[in-house]
C-alpha cells in the first residue's frame, strides 16, 4: 500500500494526461484517483531523492 503522506500539506491543481489504462488502473481502487496518483508520486519521490 502506499503511503498518502502527510495531511497537512497544501494541495494544488495540476492539468495531467495520461494514458487510458492507466486512469483505468487509478479508478479501480478504493481510494479517489487523486489520492492514489499523488501517494504513488509521494513514494517515487521518496525513492529517487538526489
């Protein structure tokens, strides 16, 4: 699972396109697709620090 971070961040809107099957992938979990892309974006991040 990842992990969504912490909560009392500010969020703000981005434009993002993506391929079909990926948004297919984000819309089958529990979670809201938003939640899910910016945890999956949170973990690269924490993975791929400089």
């Amino acid at each position: 699972m990842l992990c969504s971070g912490p909560k009392s961040l500010s969020k703000g809107p981005l434009t993002l396109r993506l391929d079909a099957d990926v948004v297919e992938w984000l819309h089958q979990g529990e979670e809201g697709y938003q939640t899910r892309i910016n945890a999956a974006l949170r973990d690269f991040t924490k993975h791929h620090r400089s």
